[in-house]
C-alpha cells in the first residue's frame, strides 16, 4: 500500500462504540471511513447519515465483498467476533477487532491463525494500548524510577443501572465484567509486568480469582490475583454492578505511580510520580482523538512498520484472553456459546474447509472409507490429551479444526488421556463435523493396570462409546503385558476385528522381540497380525522412559527392524516433549525434561539442529519433526501442540528436504 494513500474502512455493526471509533477516525493521520454495515439497510442508512459514511450495506457480508475496504473495525457484540474476524480475514481486510477479542482464548487462536493464513494485519481495540500515555507508564517503568515492582493494582468497575436485558447483563451476548472491563484491567498488569523485566508484557504464572455472579449467570463483579515471575503480584478488580472508579497504582520499591485514568487517559496530570515525601505531576501530550491513535497503529502495521508498542499485538492478545478464561473459570463463568448444544459448528459458522497445505499422506492396508477406497492418513497426527487446556471441549474442538483444515486427517486417542475428556472431545467433533468417513483415528486402550484381555475388551467399548462411532481404524495395545502369552492378544484382537470394532491392530510400547513372536504366531494361524507399532521415536534420544514401560525405537537396531519389515511406526513425543523447543543446559526447572531428556549426546544433537535451522530458516523443532519424516520406513508423527500455533510450526516440516548426510549427521552418525 502506498504511503501516502489512506486505508479505507468499514465498520461492522452501528451500535455506541462504532460511533465513538467513527468519530474520532475522522482525527486519523492515515485513514478515512469508507463503508458501515448492519444487519439492516435502515440502521446502516442511519448511522452513515449521521457519521458522514459515503456507504452503507444491509449486511455484513455486502461490505465485505466491497474490494475499496481495506481494514475492518469489528464493533459486533462479543459472540460475533471470532465469526468476522475470520471472515474478514478471509475476504483480505485488516481487522481492529474490539476487546475483548472472542469469548475465549480458543477462539482468539482461531482469528489469529486465520490473520496468518491470508496475510493480513490483527489489533485488538485497546485504544488506551496506543495512547502516548500507556507509552509514558512503559517508560516510566523500564527506566527503574520506580525500583523494583513489587505489586500493581487495577480497576474498571461500574454499575450500569440497567435492567437484566442490557446487554452488560446478558449472558447471549458475552455480559459480565471480565469481559467487557475486566479485560482492561488484565492487559494492563501484564503489561507492567511485561515492562518490569524489560519485555513488551508478561503473562502470570498463576491466577487466583473471585467473584459474584448475579442473576443472570453474568459477574456482578470479580477480583482477580494475579502473580507472575520474579513474586511480582497484581490485582484486578472489575464489575458491571459495582461502583468503583477507574484506576492504576504501580508499587515500587523506590516509588509508586498513579494513572487516575489509565482507560481514557483523561485526566490532567496524567500520571503521579511519589517518591519518598516527593510528588511529581506529569502531563503527556496527546493531540488526537484516543480512537484515531488505534487506528493508526493498525496502520502502521498494514504499512510494514513496527507497531508503536505498547499496542496490543496478536500474541499479547492471545495471552490476554488465556489470563480471562482461567480468571472465569475460578468463579465457574460459562457462557452459552461454550456448552456443547451449541458448539455444533466451526466459530466462523461455516463446514470445515481444507486451506492450500503441504501436507502430506500415505495408505495403511485395510484403512478404508465408506467406498472401500484407502484413506489419505496424514503423516502428522494429532494427539488427543489436550495438555494445557483450560475448557477441553472448546481448546479440543479449535485445535482439531485447525488440523483438520490444514490437511490433518488422523488422530491419535487413548481411553486414559484426560480420564477420557480427549475422547469425548474427539467424538463431539466427529459427530457436529461430519468429517467422519475422511479421518482416521487411532484407538489405544489396556493400560496399566488394565493391560490384561478383558481390560481392553471393557475399556474398548468405552473408548468407541465416547469417540461415538461403532469402530476405530487402527487399534493399539497401550503397553504389553509379559505375562499374556502374544497368541491370546492376536486372537482377542483378530476376534474385534471380525466385530468391526476395528479394521488393523498394534502395539504401543511393545519391544521388537514380542512384536516378531506375535506376528509369526498370528501367521502360522492364517490371521492378522500386529500391522503398525507406536514407541517413541525422535532426533533426541530418550534417556530415561518418559512414564514406566515405555518404549523408544530410535536405536539403531530398531530403526533396522522398522526398515527390514516397512511396519508402519506412529512415533509419539516425535519432537522429544519440548526438548528442541525449550531445553538448555541453564534451565532446570522442568524436571521431567532433565530426567527424560538431558544428555551430552543429546544437546549435541540440539545443536546441530539449531545449525541447520539456521541454515534453512526455519527452528530446531521444525528439524527435529523433519528428521523424523525423513526415515526409510513408513512414519507418522504424533504431535500433541498445547495451541495452534505449535501446529502451524509443524507443519514447516513438510517445507524441508533433509538429505540422507544431514539425516545421519543430525544424529551423530
């Protein structure tokens, strides 16, 4: 875009706050309004007679067929965000999307992703984030005025006096405080705590909440506690039935910092320096509109320049809204659109649809769909614990999306992972998707202390009963019991088979040597034998077993094995739980890293993938996934990303060719 050309834009919805943004647009160094939309001709007619908008459209999708709009401002209630986010990403327009940015933090990954994907520019409205006050709070902190920051207490409260259908009060809408105020007061102390240790924000490592909610199943209002590294601390109050001014107080260890009004940045003297018996006044210059300054920073993003921090930007976003979920879920804040009655379609309120990708596919014997036809099984496969979760349901649902509509068709799920919240999640998805005949999915079950012939028979119906299909693709032993000789596993399995409780069985954790006696008993019988395997298999050596049994086939005699008989391997902990992401020889405090990973041999290897990331400008965890999928034998990775931006880093993998020489010299041979 040219620099000199201003960004036109169009607001959706034509409620108080696009006003408010419509007006103080008109202050805007860089962009003019150009379009509103509405859900009806005479609302949007009337708001642009009113705004001087050249043109209105009785639908949100009108106005974004209209190639003239550059950038969006999303002024919607909160439901209706992520839905227009997404397609305002997909249409090719900017957005400004207002806070909060979705109803939850799964689905602010989703607008994030979707921003990615089509090459356009995200901001989420905290118009105080561009204010040259916050700017003079960030300065004023990192310059060590203030010591030390010990602690940061925020508050945006009011009390509406409004009846229980305004929209503050309705929980349709995404009524309450923490959302509507509360995000303020969370994106502010993370930025001070961000600045404290010299970063753009920080995010709390752990969240104490409480609160009130009313009649309507909103919050009245809510405290939150909020402690990030260092001991630093901080509270947020909030509320939409509490009347409480709104405010800022930084404590530090040589001095303290008021914002009488950090929100609107009205007050004259802005801020209020103490120090000892000493009180200084200071007054920042801000010649434009707080709106227009929001829309200039989206500018300049869309311009390629860097955004004036401490503007929000997507990442900080995100975090925020994780900060928000854990901070509702303490005080039991459930909003309809998270149940599952209504979560029966993507949250852009569209079928799935599978993006341009290079994903990329091999056939399993026996795996076929509805037409007898070999399923495409992606070489990456999602796993189904849902680590980091704070709703399963809604986290479970945008990862699998994601997956699925960057090409991802299998999934990997054990009757043990979350005590079954990951197949519950996976069959939700398979039955409101409709993408059942397209996926494969992995079954596992008969982990200790289950391992026995009636464990799996029981816990396989359970599993099959929450994934809510009446048969698996791939079935797999969880461990091996030694004490079962392999001819009374063959048989069990061969006999679900012919139930078509599954179409081709293996073992998880199972050696080389049980694997041979298992298929050349199930041969001499004329039966079906174990057909895929899933041990560990990674660039990083696994020192000691991740959990008791298990069973990594990255030596070289195994790699031989996989090699001589082309068994199918489902490699999980592919990317060794982090190791290549997070490990270093000064950090320690992940105990099971260090146990299961740390070794000279594998720090070397660490290094060389670094090198070669380098090299190819991509990271080391896209390496390690590469090396993986480089192997001779046929390899699925199972990858188990905590967000979907882990996702998209590995699907990288498939943008990188390993030769054989830098296979064998990432692994020191």
């Amino acid at each position: 875009m040219s620099e000199n050309k201003k960004i036109r834009w169009g607001i959706f919805s034509t409620g108080g706050i696009a006003g408010t943004f419509a007006r103080g647009l008109r202050e805007s160094e860089t962009g003019e309004l150009l379009a509103v939309a509405s859900r009806t001709q005479d609302s949007a007619n009337t708001f642009a007679e009113k705004n001087d908008v050249p043109r209105a459209y009785a639908s949100y999708d009108a106005m974004l067929a209209d190639p003239e709009i550059d950038a969006v401002y999303i002024a919607t209630p909160h439901p209706l965000h992520a839905e227009w986010a997404i397609k305002s990403a997909d249409a090719g327009k900017h957005i400004l999307c207002e806070k909060a940015l979705t109803l939850n933090w799964p689905d602010a990954q989703r607008i994030v992703e979707a921003a990615e994907r089509n090459g356009v520019q995200l901001l989420e409205a905290f118009m105080y984030r561009c204010h040259p006050q916050t700017a003079k709070i960030v300065e004023l902190v990192k310059s060590g005025v203030l010591g030390e920051i010990k602690h940061i207490e925020s508050t945006f409260a009011f009390n509406t006096g409004a009846d229980e259908d305004s929209r503050w009060l309705n929980l349709e809408l995404g009524g309450g405080g923490i959302l509507d105020v509360g995000c303020y007061t969370v994106s502010l102390v993370r930025m001070i705590a961000g600045a404290a240790q010299n970063r753009d924000f920080a995010e709390p490592i752990e969240v104490k909440a409480t609160g009130k909610l009313g009649s309507t199943g909103c919050d009245d209002y809510a405290t939150a506690l909020l402690t990030f590294a260092g001991g630093l601390t901080a509270t947020c109050l909030t509320g939409v039935r509490l009347n409480a001014d709104g405010h800022c107080k930084i404590y530090g260890s040589k001095g303290n910092l008021t914002v009488p009004s950090p929100w609107f940045c009205s007050a004259t003297p802005n801020l209020i320096l103490e120090q000892s018996s000493e009180k200084q006044e200071i007054t920042v210059e801000s010649p434009k509109n707080l709106y227009a300054y929001e829309a200039d920073s989206l500018a300049a993003l869309i311009r390629g320049e860097k955004l004036p921090i401490p503007a929000q930007t997507a990442l900080d976003a995100l975090g925020n809204m994780r900060t928000l979920d854990l901070w509702r879920k303490q005080i039991g804040l459930v909003y309809p659109h998270e149940t599952p009655a209504r979560l029966v379609q993507p949250v852009a309120e569209e079928p799935l649809k599978v993006y341009p990708n290079k994903m990329r596919y091999a056939e399993l014997p026996l795996v076929l769909n509805s037409k007898n036809e070999l399923k495409a099984v992606s070489k990456i496969v999602m796993g189904t614990m849902l680590e980091g979760s704070i709703d399963p349901l809604t986290h479970g649902l945008a990862l699998f999306d994601d997956f699925y509509e960057r090409g991802g068709t299998a999934f990997d799920t054990a009757h043990v992972y979350g005590g079954g919240a990951g197949e519950k999640v996976v069959g939700h998805w398979l039955k409101t998707r409709g993408v059942r005949d397209e996926v494969t999915i992995l079954v596992k079950g008969a982990h200790p202390p289950h391992c026995t012939i009636e464990g799996f028979q029981r816990e396989l119906d359970i599993s099959l009963d929450r994934l809510q299909i009446d048969g698996g693709d791939i079935y797999m032993l969880h461990r091996d019991n030694l004490e079962i000789p392999v001819s009374e596993w063959v048989d069990a399995m061969n006999e679900a088979v012919q139930q078509g409780k599954f179409k081709i069985f293996g073992g998880s954790n199972w050696s080389i040597e049980r694997l041979d006696e298992a298929n050349a008993y199930a041969e001499s019988k004329g039966v079906q034998g174990f057909t895929a395997v899933s041990n560990n298999f990674s660039l990083a050596r696994m020192v000691n077993p991740v959990w008791a049994g298990c069973i990594s086939s990255s030596d070289p005699e195994s790699k031989a094995w996989f090699e001589q008989t082309q068994t199918a391997l489902f490699s999980w902990s592919s990317q060794a739980r982090g190791f290549f992401a997070r490990a270093d020889r000064d950090f320690v405090s992940d105990s099971e890293l260090v146990r299961t990973w740390y070794s000279d041999d594998n720090f070397e290897r660490l290094e060389r993938a670094k090198k070669l990331a380098d090299e190819k400008g991509v990271s080391p965890v896209v390496i390690a996934a590469a090396y993986v999928l480089s192997q001779k034998f046929p390899i699925y990775a199972l990858i188990g990303p905590r967000s979907l931006a882990e996702t998209r880093d590995s699907m990288h993998a498939f943008e990188v060719e390993l030769s054989e020489s830098e296979v064998k010299w990432l692994n020191l041979e």
